[in-house]
C-alpha cells in the first residue's frame, strides 16, 4: 500500500489551515497564540480518507515570512502539494517563495488551490488564474490543476478531494526496504510513557523494538511504541506521519531538526559537498565565504559557502559549492536542502548534497569538480568505482567506501563484487575485512616498484636486490600491516618482481660481471667447494686478492645475496648445495634413528665440532631440528 502525505504551501492567511478543516473537518491550528492571532506559527499535521480507502496524512506549514524555518521542516517529506492562493490577493511574496522552495526541494505532484472563491467575481477569478499560470509556467507546478473552492461556503471541495485521490496514484513507491530516518520536528513528552517524537517517514520501514541513533547527537535508544494517524501500530513505512515512543531518552536530549535513524547510517559531519541551484530573484550574487542558513530536512545550521568551479554564481546559475558548518550534522547523499540569506532572511538557493563527509577542497581544483561531476551523474557502479580509485592509498574497506561514495548508495557491497568480477577492482583478503584496491592504483604501485628497484640495481649492479624492508619502506611505507603488505607484494609478483629469501628485485634483473669479477667469483665459488663443510675465515679468503679486496668483498656479497652462499653463523658461510645436502642427511638420519648428538653429525657430514655445532644450531632456528639436552630430534 502506498502511504502519501499531503502538504500546504503559501502565503499568510490566505487560508491554508481553513482548507484543511475543510477536507477532513479537523483544526490543525493547536497553539493558542495561533487561535488567537489567526494564523499558524507551528506545523499542523492530521489525515483524511478518500473514498478509494485510502489515507493520507497531511501537513499545514505556516505561511508567514517569519516562520519559514518551521515550514521547511514541514514541507521536505510531502509527496504532494496544495500551493494555496487566495482569490481576493492573488500571488504574494511568501507564494513565490514557498514556491521556489518547493522547486529546490524537487517536490514533483501539486495541485494550485484557489481559495476565497466566494469573496471575489467571475470575472476577477479568471484574471487571478491567468497570473497564477503565467507564475508557474516555469516550475513543476506549469501543468498542474487550479481548483477554486471556498472553505466556508464548501465549494469545490469534493472535487478537490477527488483530484488528490487521482494524484496519489502517481507518486513514486518509495523504497521501504532501505534504512530508516525519521526527521524530527516535534518532541514532547507523555506521563507513563516518556519521550515521543514525531515526523514524516522519509525512508524504509521502522518496527517496534528496532534500536536506532538520534543523530547527530548520537545517543542511542530503542522504539518502545509506534503511533500513526492516533493508532498504534507495530511497525510504520515510509510515507506516513509517525509518533514513537523512545526508550531510554530524556526529552532534553532530542529536539526539532534530529534525525532518528538505523544505527550507523550517517556519520556527522561539518561539511557538505552540493550542487547548488541559486535562484533568479537572488538580490545579488552569491560569493565565496558568504555566511548562509542551511536548512536539511528538519534542521537548519548556519555555515559558509565555498564555490568550487566558479568565482560567484549569478543569479540563476547552477554552480558545485562546499559549504563549511558551523555545527555537526548528519545527512546523506542525494539529500536535498535549501539555503536562505544569513540576513535578511530570504531563501536564495538550494539542491542536492553530493558527498555528505568530504575532504576539505579549494576553489577551482579541476580534480574535485570532475569528481563531483561523477558523484551527481554518475551511475552507482561508477560512483563507487571512483571511491575505490580516490581512497585505494588508504587500502578502504567497504565500511570505508560507504562514506567516501556517500551513504545512500544501495547494494554497495554488490557493486563492489561486480567491480571485482570485471577486473577493475582487486580484492586483498584481511582478517579484519576485505581490502578493495582499484587497478589503476594497482598499476602505480607496479610503476614505483619498478623506479625504485630500477635506481637500486643502477647503484647496486651486482647486488642481488633491495632488502624486502627497504623496499616495503620505500613503496608503502613502514604503518602498514604485515598482511596487507604481503597480498599487494603477491599481486606484484605476478608481474614484475622477483622475491629472494631476504631481498627484492626487478624480475628481468641479473648480475653482470666484468671479466675479472667472474674469475673472483669462480675462485671463491672453487674455494667454497672444496673446503665442503670447513669453509676458510671470509675475512682471509678476501685478503688474498690484495688490492683487489674490494672488489672480492663485492662479488662474495652478491654471491650471498643470490643465495648461492648461506650465512650459517658469524663468519660462517657454506656453498648452499651443500648446506642442502647436510640437511637431507640428518633428516633421513634422524628418521631412521630417532635423535642425534654433535659428535654423530659431525662424523656424518665429515666436519669438525668447530662447523658441526653451528651448522646444527642453523637448522634449530631453520625449524628442522630441535635441541633436546646434549641431542637433536627432529620437528
């Protein structure tokens, strides 16, 4: 079932709250100020039935110029409008700018009701509707009915409600299966019950019990209770007009302009990134810094306007601001809203918000505008695609790039997964959730591995690569976690690095030796094999080339790094297929036999005690072999 609510717009007096009694024979008019002064200064809310059987409820904003922040609270949840004119007065200022701020709200049904018929002639009615046509020619009202009825008299009446019953059949399902938010604009207080706030449903389905957020404020409670149209229920859709009863709440701590929401759906935030459409009658035009009045649902803030793609915005021209607040408040993409002049008072603009938590931007910056750009036409694959681009150097997680793409994007975490399927994106499994890093970040990574490992090799031509520290340090940084670290250099390694037991390098990297380099290196590599498992003192084998040490220091060095020789202990170092052969020896030794003492080892492999003990304590901490005593068994 389709739930509507029916709201009134126009100017002071011209007899918005006597055509609501009319149509449903109740008075919204509460406040005794307003029954006294004859006009309404707070909202009025109240329902009607048609004779389809539907209900709907409907809302009375005032009219006078001075309670304009209470209409807009009223105003931002209608599905359709009563732009009420009178008669005998025609358009007036707060007509207009009702008007505008129904149009910056993107209210798309309404219906010009034209009041007081009986106050005025034929003839005068007629003139009153050919300006009222020409007024609204431009606006979502320029093919929408003009009804005249009079309220006292009755006249008219049925035929308006009959018109709005048709209506209703034409506003656009609204999605109840997303999170609810429930703007507040009324809290009081029931004996017995305690807290109850009231609103319009704006989105989703809200049941007795759910546990929710009062944001910004951010404190949490329960819906104890759920009222709609006086009758309880246990559970309200977006559409309608719901009291609830919170749990665990004072009165002080929720007032007009909050939000009851799902828990975790907004975050507060102190700026807002928007498209702003500035109105044709704006006095003059807007500037950088100008101070405004924000209105947001039930809220209004006061802030200032940064323009981002321009250096004022003219009267009627649309423009991509930042506004900068002055107090949290907590919104969502595609959320629209209204600005007014800090003073006077007049509204001036207004649209929709684009990103609901961004970075602090600077005029002109070419990078932000095509990014907004993106977030106002972009499709949803596309916007959260340019999330995981914007924020892959920061390694996001989809709690991450639900507020860098702004929440309100549904099925995220299916759009991130079809991402991954067309290879756009990379998923990097983590414990604690799943890294999204986009190609292109992918591909600048690949770019910096190959400058920085490219400049080592240049200096370093007969090292076998960076230190894997170094080069973590170098291309990520030494903040991030080992984990993510290792998934990225697993993606690396597909195409252009090569992993050695403790270094980096390029994959198409290898050593190249002079003439003499080779020969030193053939002579080590003969003294290596030789010596088996009683290698020389390094120090002395590279004393042997004389002048030629450094560069002996050199070619065993790289020999080293190249894993051809293993470092087995402090000035120990053994041709590492030998150091293989020795491990398969005691592990068959120990397989056949259990466990084996120094002196068992040493006589396996033909060494001295002097090698046999450290090339034991290498396998120890290798996790071959483990001490027990004066023996070793095998792990």
């Amino acid at each position: 079932m389709q739930h509507i609510i029916v709201g009134t717009a126009g100017h002071i007096d011209h007899g918005k709250t006597s055509l609501i009694k009319a149509l449903t024979g109740r008075n919204t008019d509460t406040l005794s100020e307003e029954k006294e002064r004859g006009i309404s200064i707070n909202l009025g809310f109240t329902y009607f039935d048609f004779k389809s059987g539907k209900r709907a409820g409907i809302v009375d904003v005032p009219g006078h110029e001075k309670f304009i922040k209470n209409m807009l609270a009223g105003i931002s949840g209608i599905d359709i409008v009563l732009l009420v004119i009178a008669a005998d007065e025609g358009i007036m200022p707060q007509t207009r700018e009702h008007l505008n701020i129904l149009e910056l709200l993107d209210i798309k049904k309404g219906i010009v009701v034209l009041t007081k018929k009986d106050m005025v002639d034929e003839e005068w009615l007629e003139m009153i509707k050919a300006d009222i046509k020409e007024e609204v020619s431009s606006t979502f009202l320029k093919d929408a009915p003009i009804v005249d009825v009079s309220s006292i008299m009755k006249e008219g009446i049925n035929d308006l409600i009959e018109l709005i019953d048709k209506m209703t059949d034409e506003v656009e399902d609204k999605d109840l299966h997303t999170e609810f938010r429930l703007p507040v604009d009324r809290v009081f207080s029931v004996s017995g019950f305690g807290t109850v706030v009231t609103g319009t449903l704006i989105s989703g389905t809200i049941k007795e019990g759910d546990e929710c957020t009062v944001y910004p404020e951010g404190f949490e409670t329960r819906v104890r209770g759920i009222q709609v149209h006086e009758s309880s229920v246990k559970e309200a859709f977006a559409g309608q007009r719901v009291a609830i009863n919170l749990a665990n709440i004072k009165k002080t701590e929720v007032k007009r302009g909050d939000c009851i929401g799902k828990v975790g759906i907004m975050e507060n935030t102190m700026m807002i990134d928007c498209r702003l459409k500035y109105l044709k009658d704006a006095a003059r035009p807007l500037k950088n810094r100008d101070r405004v009045r924000v209105y947001h649902g039930t809220t209004e803030v006061l802030g200032r306007v940064v323009i981002l793609d321009k250096e004022t915005v003219e009267p009627s021209e649309s423009a991509f601001i930042q506004i900068r607040l002055e107090d949290k408040i907590a919104v969502r993409r595609g959320d629209k809203y209204v600005i007014r002049s800090y003073s006077p008072m007049i509204t001036i603009g207004g649209g929709t918000i684009l990103d609901p938590n961004p970075k602090k931007h600077k005029s002109g910056d070419k990078n932000v505008i095509a990014e907004l750009e993106l977030k106002e036409k972009g499709s949803p694959e596309e916007i959260v695609e340019q999330a995981i681009k914007a924020t892959s150097n920061l390694y996001p997680k989809v709690d991450d790039l639900i507020k860098s793409a702004g929440k309100g994007i549904a099925g995220l975490d299916s759009i991130v997964e079809a991402l991954v399927e067309k290879g756009r994106v990379r998923r990097l499994p983590q414990t604690d959730g799943d890294v999204y890093l986009h190609v292109s970040y992918i591909f600048s990574l690949i770019e910096k591995s190959n400058e920085i490992l490219g400049e080592y090799h240049k200096l370093n031509p007969l090292k076998a690569g960076m230190s894997k520290e170094e080069f973590k340090n170098k291309l990520v940084g030494k903040k991030i976690k080992q984990r993510l670290y290792d998934e990225i250099i697993k993606i690396l390694e597909e195409g252009t690095l090569k992993l050695g037991t403790a270094f980096v390098a390029k994959k198409d990297f290898e050593i190249k030796l002079d003439k003499r380099q080779e020969e030193i290196r053939t002579q080590i590599l003969k003294e290596m094999k030789e010596s088996m498992y009683q290698p020389p003192k390094i120090a002395d084998l590279l004393k042997s080339y004389g002048k030629e040490e450094r560069t002996g220091k050199i070619v065993f060095d790289s020999l080293v790094e190249s894993n051809v020789l293993v470092k087995v202990a402090d000035d120990i170092y053994l041709y590492k297929e030998y150091l293989d052969l020795a491990r398969e020896k005691i592990v068959d030794f120990l397989k056949e036999n259990g466990e084996i003492t120094a002196a068992q080892f040493r006589d396996l492999i033909s060494a001295s005690r002097k090698y046999a003990v450290p090339i034991l304590e290498y396998f120890d901490g290798e996790k071959v072999t483990k001490r027990v005593e004066d023996r070793r068994i095998l792990l």
